[in-house]
C-alpha cells in the first residue's frame, strides 16, 4: 500500500496554498477577522472556480467526483491558513447533508446546484439549549417541524450554528409526527410575504436585544416580528463564528424525510470530524513554522534561543505531535471516503490526536517565543483560538478515546464468541 501523496494530492496542496499565501496573508486574515461578519463573502466565488467546493460530490449530482481523502488536503491548507470563509460549515457539515438528499438517480436539488455554483452558502444546526448537542443526538430534538399549506414551517431554537451570520441557508435538523429529518431555512428570504432581508433584519433586531436583555428576550423579539432571528454569540475564534437561530413558524422546504435523519447525520459526523482533524495538523504545522522560524533568528545570552534544550525540546515535540495527527487524520480521511469498516475509530482517533496537537503546539510555540508570543498583533494567539474550537467540537479527547475504548474492549472476541456458540450461552 501506497501511504504517500498522489502528485494530484501534491498539485492540489502547492495551489491552494499558493492561492491561499495570495489572497489571505495574515494581515488580510486579520482584517476580515476583525470586521463584522468574520467571514470574506468574496472568496466564496473564488473557491467555487477553484473547484474546492464539489471536490468530492458525486458528478452526477454536478461534482467533481473526487474522493474525500483529496478534500481533507483542501481543509488542512484552509486550517494552515485560518481561511476566513464558511468552507468548514459549507462544505463540511452542509454539502454531505445535501448530497444524501439529492435524487439517488443523479441531478440535483436547489440548495446543492446553488452552492456548487457559488450562489449559495450553508451551515447545519442541530445543537439546542435543552436538547442535543451532539450532531447524532436525534431523541433529544425538540425544534419542531409542521405541515402547512406550502410545504413545512419550523418552531424553536438552535444554538451554536457555525458562520450562521455568513450563509445563505441553514440545514435544520426538526422534529415532525413522524420521526427526525432535516429542513432547509432560506436566511435571504423574509417570513412574512417573502420579502428579501428578513433574517438580516432579525439578525440586527435579535443582536441587539440578544446584548441588552439575552437570547430568551431576542426569541420573544423574532416572534413579534415574525422574522427568522439571527442572533450572533461572542466566540474566541472570530474567523468561525457561531450564532443561534430562532425559528417562529418559518417556512421550510423537506430535505431528508421524518425518521430517516440519523443515518445521514452518523456520515455528516465522521466527515466533520476527519475534515476538522485536517484543519487541525493545517493549524500546528503553521505553529510549528512560526516558532521554528524565530528560534533560528532569535539570540539570547549571545546564542540563537534554538540550540537551548529548553527551548529545542518545546519544537521537537510539536513535530512529533504533528506526525501522529497527521498520519490520523489522513486514515480517517481514507476510511471514510472508502466507507470502511473502521471509519468511526478512524475518526474518533484522528479527532482525539490533531485537535490536542493544534492545542499543544499553539501553546508552546508562544511558550517558545516568550513574551512577543502573548501579544494580540502577533497571530499565534488566533491560531490557538482555532485549535481550541476545533478541539471542543464533538468533545474533547478524551471522549473519543472513550469511545474507542468502549469499541475496542466491549466489542467480543473471536474467543468468546466461539465458547458462547459451543456452551450454548
């Protein structure tokens, strides 16, 4: 077996980050970060004519046809760049979503061809105050989903959207008579008599309550205006921001039938989670750089700072964090876009492994670089903003080295198995 990079794979890396040195230096990074959406609504065409969007959606279904394995290249040079654009919600969470709902003898619904065609962007919600915060938690859904005239209308709350403020649509996992399935919400599309601007005017309506007197009043709010609200939350990562969405009524088009969500939701899970451990090794290779780069120049005592142990040992055991996550996260990358057996495992060891090296290598290079490290001007402190983000989502390490555990030691054996069919047991 072949564990190496395809020249394809290389030619796709040396472009995006040529693409991506480019157009996002860390000053543009900083700008946009810094600016009221978080998010660069230019790029998105861009990335469309790039062809990082369909990368891995079937062509019948208007795609490139690749594999996910070539995508998760995509998303570690996105994480390596801090790219300030709605790829990770979009493309990670969203287009999976949207693929399992596209007719399964080809074509494509409206949502897919308007984000392949750049027209579009997406997020999904699923996480709830009360309800589910894990994206297969499907029993504690309490966002509800009814019949009207015109196709459906949903009801409540969903914290925690990613880039909500920055797409066009929303992917609502809702609750009908019938099971959970998913919905998509039109955020360019009013709620009353359809005029354009309805989430934007509630965005600005519920931020503003949402500051004053909490999201409670904010829901209360969207409800007399009768409006999706958009209610953006306070993140530590300004280049992923988060947002709750406030649903009153709210006409919505069915996109995966009442109990048939969860199977779909199980895949959206693993390519997130395999798709974030990429952005993670992106995230601490650009850390490693970073103070690499200046324990080489740096001098102390009349010495470069690199040739203390102390300082030395920090850079060494970055790297080898990196190679660990690395090597992880790109078996979980395979192993889903082959839909091997393994895939959860996978996932849940590249998750465990690339989000706590991001961690660990943000935390010592600004260690390695002392005081200029601590420094807001200085960009290690928003790449360790990232890494964090990426280490929280769907738990923390030791919740799916848990899991694996849980796999690896409840799981039987050929042993047992064997005594249990010849005692009968």
């Amino acid at each position: 077996m072949d564990f190496a990079f395809s020249a394809e794979q290389q030619m796709l890396r040396a472009a995006a980050r040529d693409y991506l040195t480019d157009r996002y230096p860390f000053e543009r990074v900083v700008e946009v970060a810094d600016g009221e959406l978080g998010s660069d609504p230019a790029a998105w065409p861009q990335l469309v004519g790039l062809g990082w969007v369909g990368l891995s959606v079937p062509e019948g279904h208007g795609g490139a046809g690749m594999s996910f394995l070539d995508e998760v290249v995509l998303f570690e040079e996105a994480g390596r760049a801090l790219l300030p654009a709605p790829y990770f919600a979009t493309v990670g969470l969203a287009l999976p979503a949207l693929a399992a709902a596209a007719p399964a003898g080809g074509g494509t619904d409206t949502l897919l061809a308007g984000v392949l065609a750049g027209e579009r962007t997406a997020t999904l919600a699923w996480a709830e105050a009360d309800g589910p915060v894990a994206l297969v938690d499907v029993e504690a859904v309490s966002v509800t989903a009814s019949r009207t005239l015109d196709g459906s209308a949903l009801t409540g709350t969903k914290r925690f959207v990613p880039d909500l403020a920055a797409v066009s649509d929303v992917i609502v996992v809702a609750r009908a008579e019938d099971g959970v399935g998913l919905w998509r919400v039109d955020l360019r599309a009013g709620t009353e008599g359809g005029a354009d601007g309805g989430a934007e005017v509630g965005a600005e309506v519920g931020a503003a309550v949402a500051a004053a007197v909490g999201a409670a009043v904010a829901a209360a709010v969207g409800a007399a205006v009768g409006a999706t609200v958009v209610v953006p939350r306070s993140t530590m990562d300004r280049t992923r921001r988060l947002g709750d969405l406030v649903l009153t009524a709210t006409p919505a088009t069915l996109l995966v039938s009442p109990g048939q969500a969860k199977p779909v939701l199980e895949q959206v899970r693993l390519r997130a989670l395999a798709a974030l451990a990429g952005e993670a090794v992106g995230v601490a290779e650009r850390c490693l750089e970073i103070a690499a780069e200046y324990t080489k120049t740096r001098q102390q005592f009349g010495r470069v700072i690199g040739t203390y142990q102390g300082v030395s040992h920090r850079i060494a055991d970055i790297f080898v964090a990196l190679q660990l996550a690395r090597s992880l996260a790109y078996w979980a990358a395979w192993a889903v876009s082959v839909g091997a057996a393994e895939a959860p495992l996978a996932c849940a060891a590249a998750k465990s492994a690339a989000g706590e090296a991001a961690v660990f290598a943000a935390e010592n290079a600004i260690q390695a670089m002392g005081g200029i490290g601590f420094t807001w001007d200085h960009p290690l402190h928003r790449y360790y903003k990232r890494a964090l983000g990426i280490d929280a989502f769907e738990g923390y390490g030791r919740e799916h080295r848990a899991d694996i555990a849980a796999a690896l030691l409840d799981a039987p054996t050929v042993e047992s198995t064997v005594l249990d069919t010849a005692t009968g047991a």
